[in-house]
C-alpha cells in the first residue's frame, strides 16, 4: 500500500498510526468540502439568477441521468481496493479493467436512450446535455481504481487538489458560457470539463501507476463483493431521485427547477460536513473491523458529532428557507421555500443514514443493505405520488420525510442493533443534537414571520444555530479533543 505520508506525518520515527493517518485526512477531506462548497456558492446563486427555474430545470434533467448511471457503471467492484486486506496491486489491474469496461458500454446504452429519457421527463431539449454527461461516465470508470487508492491511502490533501480543479474548472466554464447564452447547456458543458482534466489528474496523482490487466480468478471474488453492491447503489439513487423523477414527469420542467435548488441547498450541511466524513471512514472502519467493539465506540463517537454539527443547521434551514432562499436567490426562487423546509429536516436524517450505510457496507452487509433499500424504494413509490396530487412539489418533499422518519430510521436502528450497536446508545448520541436542533428551527421560524427585514431574520437565525453547534461541540469536547490527536482514547479517534 502507497505510504500515503503527505497526510500521516511522523512522530519520534515511528511509523504513523491508523489515528494520526486517518485524523489528517478528515481534516483534508474536510478542508475539501468547505472549499469547494463556500468557494462556488457565489458561482451558483449567479447561475440561478442567470438561468432562472426552467432552464435549471432543464439541466436538472441531465444531471439526473448522469446520477443514474454513475450509481452502478463500475459495477460496485473499485469499492473492494479500500477493503481487500492484502496489497492492492494484486487487484487493481482487474479493477481498472472491469470498471473501464462497464463504464464505455453503460455509456453507449445512455447516449441512444438519451432521446427517450428526455422526452419521459417532459424535456425533449435536454438530449444533448444528456449525451454529453453520459460520455463522462467513461472517465469515471477510468478513475475509479486511482480514486480507490487515493481513498485507502488516505490521501486527501491529493484528493482536495483534484476536487478542486473539477470543482472550479467547471463552474467558471459553466458561468461564462451562461453569460454568453447557452442557457442549460452551459452547465452540462462546465460538468463535463471538470470531470476530464480532473480525470486526467486522478491518473497522473495516483499512488500507484494505473495499469489494466485481468486476472481471471479475481473476477469472480470482485463481482461477488461489488454486484451486491451496485444493485444497491441503483436503488440507493432510485432512493435520492425517484423525489426529482416524479417531479419532473408529474409537475414539468419548472417545478423540477425549484425543487432541485431546495434540494442542493438543503444539501448543503451533508455535503459539507458528512461527505468528508464519508470519504474517510469506510478505509477507517475497514482497520477496525477485526475489533467490534473498536469499531461500535468510533461508530457512535463520529455519529454524535456530525449530528451536533449538522443538525442545527439543517433545522436554520428549515425554519428561516423562505428569507434564506428570498435573500441568497431574489424573488424568483421563493417559491423553493416550502420544499426546503422539508428537505432540510429530510437532509438531517440522511446524514445518519449514511454513516449507518457506510458502517454496514464495512462488515459486509451488502445484502441487509439492498433489502432496507428496495423498502424504501417502493415506500417512496406509493408515497410521493400521492404526495404530489395532495401538496404539489412541497407535497412531494413532506412524503419523502414521513416515509423516512416512520419506516427508514426505525430499519436502520434495527440493522445496527443486529451488528453490535444497540438503538439506546444510537439514540443517546442523537437526543442532544436533535432537541438544540429543534430549538433552533422553531426560532427560525419565528422570526421568519415576525422579522420583516430578510437579512435580520436569516442572519438572526443563524446566529442561533451557530449558539447551538458551539453549546454541543462544548459538550462533547473531550470527543474533540481526541479528534486533534490529544485523547488517549484511540477507540473513539480511529474513525475521526
């Protein structure tokens, strides 16, 4: 395995520890995140006031193809190097091979379904930024192995460069060629640009040289370990975006516009602080999983931390969406106020979910995963419907919270129960965040009905919300501590 120093450091010349490793690269990964999040916000609110709710809409359309197919294209198997115990090199040449090769004919199916998709979703013009993002599914395959490897390494600070260049090549590609005109376009063609160099990155930074190769008696083991996995992935994207599916096929192009901004921007605090995370904790927990209770003692600490983080913010969001979105986004966008207020309430329970998928995927529980999912799938399938007729685009996000509130957190609970981490010290963890949360969305709230001024009311919110993460994190200080290497507890910092 690559030595990975740039995020390990040393200590009196001994080697650097799981701890010290894995520590560095959240806080890289976390650097990552708040970068690319903070720096292309301003790039996006533009882009909204630029192109206004169908044209975003329409390019909602696209992406939403794009996030299909990157759900499965590499048939799950690049997420084996971050867990096989032995050298990587011995199967990362059948993997590159198997992902590249999945990805180009996934690919070509997407390029002539391209027609028919955009015309079920009601935006026949959307075809061509379709084709192209589609295209762009042969680069991930090519970078899933580097990508893989830069992961069990846990080489992040590599990682936010490439991140980075994506992140930014994009957006300014995407801005100026909306000031030029191109409407959804723009965007689809800045996606596609960040995607290719930053490929061509992921090959050149990678820890070991990408090379294809095919070792017959690793196929087999790969698939096993990976379909499982990707048929899970699909129905984890079904899972995401039935939401924007059924938007967009029941309600137009326009609606889907305004539900897809409440849904990046309720978005925001799991892609902010959970996604990091994410990038982490898996190569993490796979360290961890031949000491269960290692790993149940990381598990919980990392699970009441990114809740005293994140949910405050997404109940700010809730309460205080329609001077948040009035004020960021102008006018034009209110009508995403509703949809927020459900969807941020939605985001907090994700980032449990995920963390809880992550875990489960660790100690090979790929099947208990499909089958939680395919429930939600066809909970989801009935409910947002429905919820479409009853309350319009707002309907559909409130159905998406009481499917996931009533069935959803209950079967993960129960699935992590089974593996060791009982319901009461899952909820231990959650209870604190959960009431500061609500405190803080109730009096976002309130002064979103009372405060006339939008910047006081949003600003005065979160002032709040900020009270609240710091009053939480002060709480769990000493988990904080062992965050920045001073506890003596590796259990708990393993993971963090």
């Amino acid at each position: 395995m690559a030595s990975g120093k740039e995020s390990q450091g040393q200590h009196d010349g001994a080697p650097p520890t799981l701890l010290r490793r894995a520590s560095g690269a959240l806080g890289w990964s976390f650097l990552n995140a708040a970068a690319a999040r903070l720096g292309t916000l301003a790039i996006g609110v533009l882009l909204a006031r630029l192109l206004g709710p169908e044209e975003f809409g329409t390019f909602a359309v696209a992406y939403l193809a794009l996030t299909a197919v990157l759900s499965f294209n590499e048939l799950g198997v690049s997420l084996a190097i971050v867990r096989w115990p032995g050298d990587p090199a011995a199967i990362a040449p059948t993997v590159a091979t198997l992902s590249f090769l999945s990805s180009a004919a996934i690919a070509a199916v997407g390029w002539f379904a391209a027609p028919a998709f955009s015309a079920a979703m009601g935006s026949p013009e959307a075809t061509p930024a379709v084709r192209l993002l589609v295209v762009s599914v042969v680069v991930s395959g090519l970078v899933a192995t580097p990508a893989a490897l830069m992961q069990r390494a846990f080489r992040q600070r590599t990682r936010m460069v490439v991140d980075q260049v994506n992140t930014w090549l994009g957006a300014l590609t995407s801005m100026g060629l909306a000031l030029a005109g191109w409407g959804a376009m723009s965007l689809a063609v800045g996606r596609f640009a960040g995607a290719a160099l930053s490929g061509v990155l992921f090959v050149a930074l990678s820890p070991m040289p990408v090379r294809f190769g095919f070792d017959l008696a690793l196929v087999r083991p790969l698939l096993s370990f990976g379909l499982p996995l990707a048929g899970a992935s699909i129905v984890v994207f079904a899972v995401g975006y039935l939401d924007q599916l059924v938007v967009g096929r029941l309600l137009g192009t326009t609606a889907l516009g305004f539900y897809v901004l409440a849904f990046n921007l309720s978005s925001w605090p799991v892609n902010m602080f959970s996604q990091p995370l994410r990038n982490v904790a898996p190569a993490a927990f796979s360290r961890l999983q031949h000491d269960g209770e290692a790993m149940r003692a990381s598990l919980l600490s990392v699970l009441g931390l990114v809740a005293a983080v994140t949910a405050p913010i997404c109940l700010l969001l809730a309460g205080a969406a329609e001077p948040v979105i009035g004020l960021v986004y102008g006018d034009a966008w209110v009508p995403s106020a509703p949809i927020l207020a459900w969807l941020a309430g939605l985001a907090a329970m994700r980032i449990v979910f995920e963390l809880a998928y992550d875990y489960l995927v660790v100690l090979g529980r790929s099947t208990r995963l499909l089958a939680l999912q395919v429930l939600w799938l066809v909970a989801l399938a009935m409910a947002l419907p429905a919820g479409a007729v009853i309350g319009g685009v707002a309907g559909v996000a409130a159905a998406q919270v009481v499917v996931a509130l009533v069935l959803i957190l209950p079967l993960y609970l129960r699935a992590l129960h089974e593996v060791g981490v009982s319901a009461r010290a899952g909820l231990a963890r959650l209870v604190p965040p959960v009431l500061v949360a609500g405190a803080v969305g109730l009096a976002a709230f309130g002064m979103a009905v009372v405060v006339p001024s939008r910047v006081v009311a949003a600003g005065g919110a979160g002032a709040l919300a900020l009270l609240g993460v710091a009053a939480l994190l002060y709480r769990d200080r000493a988990a904080l501590q062992s965050l920045r290497g001073s506890s003596a507890a590796p259990v708990v910092v393993a993971v963090q």
